[in-house]
C-alpha cells in the first residue's frame, strides 16, 4: 500500500507541475484563448485517438479477451454508478451550471491519469485492461457526454455520437486487437509520439483556464463538493464492492479501480470549451478533484491492491 500512495502521490504531483505551468503561460500571455481552443481541437481529435490505437497494438489472445472484457463490464458498471447517481443528486441547478456538474460527476480522467499510473502500477497488462475502460468511456463521453453538455447548442449532431474521434479509434484499434495485426513501424512512431502528448498538453490547457479566476475560490460551493464525493469516493468504493462480491480480483479488478478513481476527466474542461459551458466551473472541479485525489486515490487503489 505503501508504494501505491508513493507512485499515486507522485503523478498526481506531476500533473499539478503541469497545470501550474499552463498557469503561468496564462498569466504571462504566452496562451492565448485562441491558441487554446485549437489545441484543445487537437487533443480531442488527434491526441486521443491515437492514444487508443496504441494501446490496442498488441497480440490476440483468449485469456486476454476474456479478462479484457471482465473489465468492460466493470467499467459500465462505473459508468452507471455515477451517471444514477449524478442524475438524482443535480437536478434543480441552472442548465449549463448543471451540464457541468454531471459531466463531472461521470467522466474520470482514466486517460490522462489512469493510463500512466496503470503503467507505473501494473505494466502493460494493466495499461491494456485501461483500454477497456477507455473503450467505455470513450463511447459515453461522446454520446451520453457529449449529449449532456452539447443538448440545446448548435455544436450537437446526432451523427456525432457514431462519427466521432473517440468511438471510431475504439473500432479501429479493436480490429487491430483481433486481427493480431500491427501498424507499421514508420507510422507507430508517430503515433506513439502524438499519444505521449495526451498527458501535459490537457494540463496546460486547464492551466490556462484557471489563471482566469482566482484561486481562493478553488474549492467552491456545496454542489462541487457533492462532485468530489460522487467522482472520488462514493463511485468508486460502489463500485469495487460490487466487483470483489462478484467474484473479480486480481490485475483486472485493480486496473478498473485505478481508472474509476481517478479524479474528474480533463475533458470536461474541453467539452465546456467547445460547447460553451461554464469553463471556468470545469476548469476548477478538474483541478481540485485532482488536487483531493492525492488521498482519496492513494487511499482506495491501495485497498484495491490489497484485496485484489
């Protein structure tokens, strides 16, 4: 338990390196809105994808459908705790102050955070059995996501939830998988390098987002502390109760933990961008629920660990 609260402790430190750097560029001017808003088009369109190729670049075999699939169950299963659960509890908020709260609430930063922290934790195979949980959360961040915070906007198409980055890098990296069929070496490397920017660059786009409000009002009010406990605690410790109970254990049950406790989804930041949302919300609820996963991450993937 002891090195999970060291190797958890130190990313998260590592992602607020980051965010304060984006920051500083925010206060110095050296990002601008709209530098930001095409980078941000980047990481969602370019960046994430290809995370998700790489990450399906890997020989078929049984027993890793079968424990791939375990955690796609695990995953859905994530992702309707917290989407019930968002449901009930923000109900009577302004709309786009709303939109935000639930998005939140749902989405984890499974990519950003989780990917890295399953490869220090668990190697490959734990980075792998992420995918799965990127597999369900790329489909629900971009149809059920996307709906929430697009609903009312001209920014929603209803093709969009098919035809989009997310669900069709999930397609194309599962063909992949099945096929036992790698990409070239001359276009892997690209890819690999556009993947590897799918950590810092979110950061620094949250970064500059918070250097347009002031940070005494980092915590919030009594609806973004009801996110924390639902994104942090409550979603996750549902969630490996009902796991362990069904018999899961061990690298599957700790790789869906990792990715299920991980703080609020940089991409909430993103999508309020694009959409018009409350950014700055976004931008606090992101960086905060980061900042509290310093515990409550350490903390239950930890447990997980143990009882794994």
């Amino acid at each position: 338990m002891l090195d999970s609260f060291v190797v958890v402790g130190t990313q998260v430190l590592t992602l607020f390196i980051l965010i304060g750097i984006g920051f500083i560029c925010g206060k110095l001017k050296l990002l601008t809105r709209p530098a930001v808003k095409s980078v941000n088009d980047i990481v969602i369109y370019i960046v994430n994808p290809c995370l998700i190729v790489s990450a399906f670049q890997r020989k078929f075999e049984v027993t890793l459908l079968h424990n791939f699939l375990l955690a796609i169950a695990g995953a859905l299963i994530g992702h309707v705790i917290c989407l019930v659960i968002a449901l009930l509890v923000f109900r009577k908020q302004e709309e786009g102050k709303r939109k935000v709260l639930r998005f939140a609430s749902i989405f984890s930063n499974c990519g950003f955070m989780g990917i890295p922290l399953l490869s220090a934790l668990l190697g490959a195979d734990g980075v792998f059995y992420g995918a799965a949980y990127l597999v369900v959360f790329n489909l629900t961040i971009w149809s059920y996501g996307q709906y929430i915070m697009a609903k009312g906007s001209d920014g929603f198409k209803t093709k969009k939830v098919i035809l989009n980055p997310g669900v069709i890098a999930v397609c194309i990296g599962l063909i992949f998988f099945f096929t036992s069929t790698s990409l070239p070496e001359i276009i892997m490397i690209p890819v690999d390098y556009m993947a590897s920017l799918n950590t810092p660059v979110p950061m620094l786009i949250i970064g500059y987002t918070m250097s347009n409000f002031k940070l005494k009002d980092l915590m919030g009010g009594i609806d973004e502390l009801k996110v924390y406990v639902i994104r942090l605690v409550v979603g996750p410790l549902l969630l490996l109760g009902i796991l362990y109970s069904m018999g899961l254990r061990g690298i599957v049950l700790t790789a869906v933990i990792v990715s299920a406790s991980a703080p609020t989804a940089a991409l909430t930041t993103m999508f309020a961008i694009k959409f018009g949302c409350d950014e700055e919300l976004s931008a606090r609820i992101v960086s905060t629920s980061t900042l509290i996963s310093i515990v409550t991450m350490t903390l239950i993937v930890g447990l997980a660990s143990y009882i794994a």
